[in-house]
C-alpha cells in the first residue's frame, strides 16, 4: 500500500464504506414513542437492609481461637455476632429518635384530652368531731382598773393542759382575757374577751372568745348558758384548719368539730333590710 498509485482507489472505498451518523432528532422521537410500552423500574431505597442474615456454618467469619497461656485449650461456645456497621447504628438510632418524637408529640394531645373535674392528687381533710379534756394552771395576780364607773379585769393563766381525741388538737395552752364587771340587780355579770395560745411540737391553735357572758367575776365565772363558745384558727402543721369548740369549765371538758378552711361568713344585711 506504499505506493501513491492506490491511495485515490482506497480513499473511495473508505468514502462509499462509511456509515451515515443517525439524526438525533429522530432518535428521540423513537424512544419518547416506546416510553408507554416500557416497563418502569422501581428505585431501590438507599437504607441497607436490617434483616439478619445467615452465617454459613463454614464461613470464613469464624472466630479463631484464642491460645490460653494455662496450657489449656480454650473453647468457644455458641456464635459469637458481630457488632453494628457504622450505617447500620446511624439508621438505628434515628429510627429511635424519629418514634421518641410521635410520643413527645402524642403527649400534650393525651394530657388536654383529660377529662376536666377528674380526681387529682390533693386529698380534702375531712371534717372531725371531737372531745377533750382541760386541766387548768396557775393565775397571776389580776390587774383591775376603773374607766366611766366600770370596773375590768385583767386574767392570764398557765399553762393549762390540753388533751382530745385528735392529736392534732392539744398540748400546753395559756389564757388571757378581759372581764368588765356589771351590777343588776344585786347580780354581778361579766363580759368577757378570751384568747387561748395552744401549742404542740408541730403546731398550735389561737383560740377565742370575744363574746363572754358569765355571772360572778374572777378566775371561775358561771357562763350563763353553761357552755362557751372557742373559734380556734390553727398555725403552723395545723395551717388552714379550723376548729369551733363548745366548752364547759365546770366539767372541764371541750367538745367540738375540725374543719378544712373556715366557717359560713356573716350574711351582708343593709339598712334597708
């Protein structure tokens, strides 16, 4: 082929030899036209898959012994596992952290679908009745004094010994009050304004009586009614308690009801009432 006398020759059959370049525009018109009678191919997801799978019983992943330094030759029991792949763990742990937020999610919608007035925790104390005994402590001298013809008397007694039915409702107490002394008759009355300090090891009580009326004077008066009447507010362990008592100190006996909070309020009356 060395020889110029052919290269006109062959470069004719080169020409009529070559193939014509398909038209592009053709080609794709072609494919778009196949499109509806190919079968479409799903895409693979991207996550390996979590499924165990089987180790063949002559795997090249058997543990090899290792050698003991006791002269014995160790054995292993079982089939040992293979940790986590680093893409397995990071597809583990956001599985996890992706429930842990429907529950976090889930949890306000369960706590607003409470049913409203349900039992909650806080316990009401229930009322209790009661009865107790006094026994009465040393007076000190009392303080008279004269004011517009009438004549008071000033009273502190103590300690005094408190002791009832309920442990909560006891222990040394000290009294004080005011007597204003009133003639009638040839009869002696007195009003009275009593407070009573009780206390325990956990607590106390301000008992009072504002509203005394007794017959004679001094440490012992007879109240007319026999009994009297003790409004006690507690303190301390006994915080938010009441206690309305009824006393009767010719037998030296209280008796009485405990109450969460307080007692009904006075009606409000107008003057036009």
């Amino acid at each position: 082929m060395k020889d110029e006398r052919y290269w006109p020759v062959l470069g004719t059959w080169l020409k009529d030899t070559a193939a014509i370049p398909p038209d592009p525009q053709q080609t794709a018109r072609k494919v778009s036209e196949r499109i509806p009678e190919t079968p479409q191919v799903r895409r693979r997801w991207w996550l390996p898959s979590l499924r165990r799978t089987t180790i063949p019983p002559h795997s090249n992943n058997q543990p090899s012994p290792i050698p003991a330094t006791n002269g014995y030759t160790p054995a292993v029991l079982g089939r040992t596992q293979s940790m986590l792949s680093p893409v397995k763990a990071i597809t583990a742990g956001a599985l996890v952290l992706a429930i842990g937020g429907v529950f976090l999610i889930a949890q306000p919608f369960q706590q607003q679908g409470s049913v409203p007035g349900a039992a909650t925790d806080t316990e009401t104390v229930p009322a209790t009745w009661i009865t107790g005994t006094v026994v009465y402590g040393m007076c000190a001298s009392p303080l008279l004094t004269t004011e517009d013809g009438v004549t008071r008397e000033q009273y502190r007694c103590g300690p005094q010994t408190w002791t009832s039915s309920d442990d909560r409702l006891g222990g040394s107490a000290t009294i004080m009050w005011n007597a204003d002394l009133y003639e009638v008759d040839g009869q002696t009355y007195s009003l009275s304004a009593q407070v009573w300090e009780v206390r325990d090891d956990s607590g106390g009580w301000l008992c009072r009586n504002p509203e005394g009326l007794n017959r004679g004077s001094g440490k012992h008066p007879t109240a007319v009614q026999g009994t009297e009447k003790l409004t006690c507010v507690g303190n301390g362990a006994h915080d938010g308690l009441t206690a309305v008592l009824v006393a009767d100190w010719t037998t030296k006996t209280i008796e009485g009801l405990i109450i969460p909070g307080e007692g009904p309020p006075l009606p409000d009356v107008s003057p036009a009432d």
